[in-house]
C-alpha cells in the first residue's frame, strides 16, 4: 500500500473517530443542564400567567429577578399575593441574608414582611379561587437578599424551590 494511501485511510480513521466522539456527547441542553432565564418582574397581569405556568412545569426551581431595587418593605402587592399563596398551600417563606451579613433569628419579622404578607390576607379571597394557589402548592420561596451600591438591603431575587410531596 502507498504512502498516500496509508495517510487517506489515517486521516479518514481520525475524521470517522472525531465525528463518531463528537455524536456520542450531547449538547448540555439535550443533559438536561440547561437552566431557564429567570423571569423579569413586571406589576402586570402577564407575569402571574407566565409564574404559574414555569411553577407548574417540571423545573426544580423558577427564578424571578427584577429590573429595579426592591426593598423587603415594599414588596409589590402581586408579589405579596404569590407569597401569601405559597404559605397558604403549605409551603415555606425564607429570606436569604445578604453575602456576608449575619442571619438574624428571625429575619421575616425584622424585615417587616410579616406585615405586608398580612395584609396580604385581606386578598385571600382572590386567591384561593385563583390559578395562584394551584401554581403555588407544593413550592417554597427564597428571598434573597443583597446590598445595592449604597447601602440599601434590596431583594435580589425570589427563587421558588419545587419540594417533594410528603407520602
């Protein structure tokens, strides 16, 4: 055999052995691996819609990020409504410290979202007929928190965690 052949059929074994190692690995999206943008925050009706239908997909956890600072204390009042949804379903409400402070005991209460969350209840009536409370079963929410540039403790994001159902 020639020398030309040799490095035809060498080439075409390293070319055949690429495409065979390339097809063999699947792309991260196909692993499962790929994680869902985190939902944009807007005070509109569209974004309850959109919630409930990530909640009620099959992802492990749904995120929800804002275009400005939110403080603790002045949740939006859609957003009060998803929380309050949350607790009455049974799940749980938990607020993330900023990275590096120290967790207070109770940081629901020193935040003063007890209080929006309670009059929150005064709502309980459109949401326990709503899509809210269905969406909401079976989740729990983080708050976490974070310092913008000037100081201000502001809720960085709200990321609701899918729990197993209890046997």
């Amino acid at each position: 055999m020639g020398s030309l052949a040799r490095w035809f059929m060498a080439v075409s074994w390293v070319i055949m052995a690429y495409g065979v190692q390339a097809q063999s690995v699947p792309a991260p999206a196909a692993q499962g691996l790929a994680q869902p943008a985190p939902l944009q925050f807007l005070d509109l009706p569209r974004f309850d819609t959109t919630l409930a239908a990530a909640l009620n997909s099959a992802q492990p956890q749904v995120e929800v990020t804002f275009y400005n600072k939110v403080s603790p204390n002045q949740l939006p009042q859609r957003l009060q409504k998803w929380l309050t949804a949350i607790e009455q379903s049974g799940g749980a409400l938990d607020v993330a410290p900023p990275p590096g402070d120290l967790a207070p005991r109770n940081p629901v209460l020193l935040l003063g979202l007890l209080g929006g969350l309670w009059s929150t209840l005064k709502a309980w009536g459109e949401i326990k007929e709503s899509h809210m409370l269905q969406a909401a079963a079976g989740h729990h929410v983080t708050l976490q928190l974070n310092r913008s540039a000037d100081g201000e403790i502001v809720i960085e994001r709200l990321v609701f965690h899918r729990v197993a159902k209890a046997l």
